[in-house]
C-alpha cells in the first residue's frame, strides 16, 4: 500500500537519528534501495504487537494459575475473560476440523496466528496511530512462511515418510506409476502455493481497507468514516477466521494418517476423538477379558 505517515513515525523522529535507524540495515534484496521509515514501520509495529501479546499473555496466564481465580469467572471484563473467549472460539473450531487431540496439541500455532493477525488488524482501525503490521506483504507473508514450514514439519514428524507418499495419491499398480508421479507434481506444488495464497489474499484485505479508511478520514473527519470503520471490522474478524482455519486445514491434513483406506482412517478418526480416560479404561479391560476367555 502506499507509503504514509503515522503517529509512530514522529515519535520514532522525536528520538536522536531516528529517522536515519531504517537505512543502517543496508539495502534491500530485491530493490536494491535503502529502506525508508514508512517502509520499515510496519515491521516496528508487527515488534510492539509482538510485545503487547506476550504481556498480556503472561498477565493472563497468572491468572489460570490461581486456581481458585481460574474457576470463577470475573465479573466483568478482563484481560483473561477476553482471552477465554477469543480463544476459545478458535479452540473449538480446531477441534470441528482435527478432532479434540491434534486441536489441543497444535493449539499454540493456531491460537498464536489468531491473536497476531487479529490484533495486527484491529490496530489499523485507531486513526493515525500505527500502520497495521497486515497490510505490508513483508509480515503477511512471513506469518504465512511460518505456518508453511510448521505445518511441513509436524506433517513429516507424524508421518514420516508416509507424509510425501500421500501426497501420490492411492496405489494404482506399476501401470498407475505415471499418474502417481503426476498427482504428486501437482500436490507439491498446490503445497508451495498455499503460503503464497495466505500472506496475498490477507495483505490485499487489510491494505485496501486501511487505504479507504484513511481517504474518508481525510475528506470528511467527523461522521463519515464511520461506515467504513464499520466495514473494517467485519473485514478484520472475516480475515481472522479466514487465516486461521486455513492454518487449521493445513495442519489437519498434514497431521492425518498417509493410509487412503477408509476403514483404516475411521479407526484413527475414532480413536483421535476418544477421551484418554476411555482409552485407559479399554486398555485395562483388555487383559481381563483375556483371563476369563
């Protein structure tokens, strides 16, 4: 989006030099130019966010900790009913698309990826004040790059080697050789695609809004802007629930069993929805039945 200015850029200039902090890095990969303020802001904002998240993270966590505290809710609302609520949403989410066991063990990333992108976009809707880290390509695609390798990961760590031969597709024979190397061709790259998708389609929507809200800001300051405002919270949470069930998918697909039998992924869909306590009990009826018998 274009570059402008915001109130994080006069007190970054307030300071001594600071004008001159973002040309010290050197120049760009790509274009080759030393780094202007405008272009570095985003960045400084996506830090700040960073910082604020895990402040309030911690303060929220303190609170769990207390167990009389984490049982009864608070009578208004707090750091911690705010996380409650915003998290739990998506946990249940996770859960309707992986099942209760992977959502509670991939949790982290994607309540991680809901609170950076959500937070990241509402902060563009305080006029003048920071530049939403969302609407550069350079956090959007870095937040995507990071969910990209993630999901790669965990999906090799479950699987193993089973992670790349799912991606041919069933066994065909030796005559369906060519058709399994074909089916492969198209899911590495319908893979390498997927970050691309994520960081474009995110920036795209924050840029744009931003860029509307701040021309209605300054034709008419007072009235005006609202219905855009209002638009942009709408985008904001679409956006959110966008990213994250995406990031859900991807790891739920990455996760599942390489096995394409369906009495085979049945099995493992019952058994990654069973509760451990029933586990436990199967487990231990097991031998007695063998004594009886």
């Amino acid at each position: 989006m274009p570059e402008h200015t915001s109130f994080l850029t006069y007190l970054i200039h307030l300071l001594p030099h600071g004008g001159e902090w973002a040309q010290r890095f050197g120049k760009g990969v790509i274009s080759a130019t030393p780094p202007t303020w405008q272009s570095w802001e985003p960045l400084v904002t996506a830090l700040l966010l960073v910082a604020l998240l895990l402040g309030l993270g911690w303060h929220a966590r303190s609170k769990f900790e207390k167990i009389d505290g984490a049982v009864v809710p608070d009578a208004k609302l707090s750091v911690r009913t705010l996380f409650e609520v915003f998290l739990g949403y998506f946990y249940g989410m996770a859960c309707d698309v992986m099942g209760p066991v992977r959502a509670k063990r991939y949790f982290p990333i994607i309540g991680a990826s809901a609170c950076f992108v959500f937070f990241g976009n509402i902060v563009g809707l305080i006029p003048g004040l920071m530049i939403p880290p969302t609407s550069s390509l350079n956090i959007t695609l870095g937040a995507a790059l990071f969910v990209f390798v993630l999901f790669n990961f965990y999906g090799i760590k479950t699987n193993g080697i089973g992670y790349f031969k799912h991606m041919c597709g069933p066994w065909l024979g030796p005559a369906g050789i060519p058709l399994n190397i074909l089916i492969f061709v198209i899911e590495v790259i319908s893979t390498c695609v997927r970050p691309i998708t994520l960081s474009v389609r995110l920036m795209l929507n924050m840029a744009v809004d931003h860029l509307l809200g701040s021309i209605f800001l300054g034709l008419f300051a007072v009235l005006v802007p609202v219905p855009v405002m209002f638009l942009g919270v709408i985008v904001i949470f679409v956006q959110t629930l966008v990213f994250t069930l995406l990031t859900s998918i991807y790891i739920s697909l990455a996760t599942e069993h390489e096995d394409h039998g369906p009495a085979k992924h049945d099995a493992v869909k019952r058994d990654s929805v069973m509760p451990d306590s029933v586990k436990q009990g199967a487990a231990q009826q097991q031998p007695t039945q063998h004594a009886h018998a």
